[in-house]
C-alpha cells in the first residue's frame, strides 16, 4: 500500500472515531460536519473530500462498525473450529468476542442500538444490510450445530441467531453504563452461563 493511501485511511479512521463520539454524545442532527472536522483535527474540506454528505459519512460509519464487528465473531468462530472445539464452544467464543468488541467501541455500539429503533433514516437499508451480515454468522453455527446434533433441530434458528446477537448487544450496554465495576471476564461467565444453559441444553461442563 502507497503512502497516499495509508495517509487517506488515517484520515477516514479519523473521521469515522470523531463522527461517532459526537454523534453518541449529542445526535445526527446536532452534529456537525465543522464539529467532525475539529474533532478528527482536519480541514472541513477533508471532510467532504472523503465522503460527499454528513449523511453519507454516518451510513459508512455503521457500515464500517457493524462489518468490523461480523469479522471479530467469524473470526472467533473458525479459530474454535480450528482449535477442534464444538459448536456451542464456537457460540461462547464469539459471545466473547463481541463482549471485546464493544468495550472497544462502546460510542459505536451505543449508536447502532439507537439507530435500529429509527425508521425514518437514509441509512436504514444499509443499516438492516449490515446487521443481517453479523447474524448471518451465528445462524451458520447454530445450523451446524443442529446438523451435527448439539442443538435440537425444534429451534428457531432465525430467532435465535437474533437472540444471541441483541443479548451481548444489550447485556454488554448495561454493563458498561451501570456495571462497569465488573471484569469483561465477569460479564462473559454470565452470557456463557446462560448460552450453555439455555441454549446448549444439560450440559454440566461449564467453566
């Protein structure tokens, strides 16, 4: 990769870090694009040089946050698979890595969960895009994981799949807004307890 382009990258994180923080601090709408600028510490024209709207620079933001995201659960589910762990193993794993994920971007998360309840935006196609990619992930290890006879084949694997992903989604927000005293060890072993229990079956091997 060319300096122009490890430059231009920079410049987008950047952006996207700013866009975010002051997006989940005072809205789309109270936001500005002068304000990204100042925050991200470019020129307003940089702004507009990288992407053509305030508009267009949130809806890649989501994108960008939301495909950052389905990465670190694929991720966590084939290095179980490599690792010759189970399915459900898999699904503990990537709980984990989406526990990881959102202390790590707490600002992006907070705004995607936001987002979802809005109706009305130009992004929301992209938006229902994006998130079905991050469940697409799960419903492929629960499908697995019924074909290979860990799970009943009587689940909802859809439904499920959703469950899963607004549990760590939800669990990992209030943790991190009213419990935050708490280990991410502390709130894994929780969801860990109730994937295996509720999920998973009788199993008695949990950790």
């Amino acid at each position: 990769m060319d300096s122009s382009s490890t430059r231009r990258q920079n410049t987008r994180r950047k952006l996207f870090e700013a866009a975010v923080t002051l997006i989940a601090e005072q809205g789309f709408s109270s936001t500005t694009v002068d304000e990204i600028a100042e925050r991200a510490g470019v020129a307003k024209g940089t702004v507009y040089y990288n992407f053509a709207s305030k508009t267009v620079l949130f809806e890649e933001l989501l994108r960008h946050g939301i495909e950052l995201l389905t990465d670190s659960l694929q991720r966590a589910a084939d290095e179980t698979a490599e690792r010759g762990g189970s399915r459900i193993d898999a699904l503990d794993a990537m709980v984990r890595a989406g526990l990881d994920f959102i202390s790590r971007y707490p600002a992006l998360t907070q705004l995607y969960v936001a987002e979802l309840w809005r109706t009305n935006r130009a992004w929301q196609s992209t938006l229902m895009q994006v998130r079905q990619k991050a469940i697409a992930v799960i419903e492929s290890v629960l499908h697995e994981a019924v074909t290979t006879g860990e799970l009943s084949d009587e689940i909802d694997i859809p439904l499920t799949a959703s469950a899963l992903f607004g549990m760590v989604l939800v669990a990992a927000l209030d943790w991190q807004s009213f419990q935050p005293e708490r280990s991410i060890d502390e709130v894994h072993s929780a969801l860990s307890r109730l994937l295996q229990g509720r999920v998973g079956g009788d199993r008695k091997d949990i950790g």
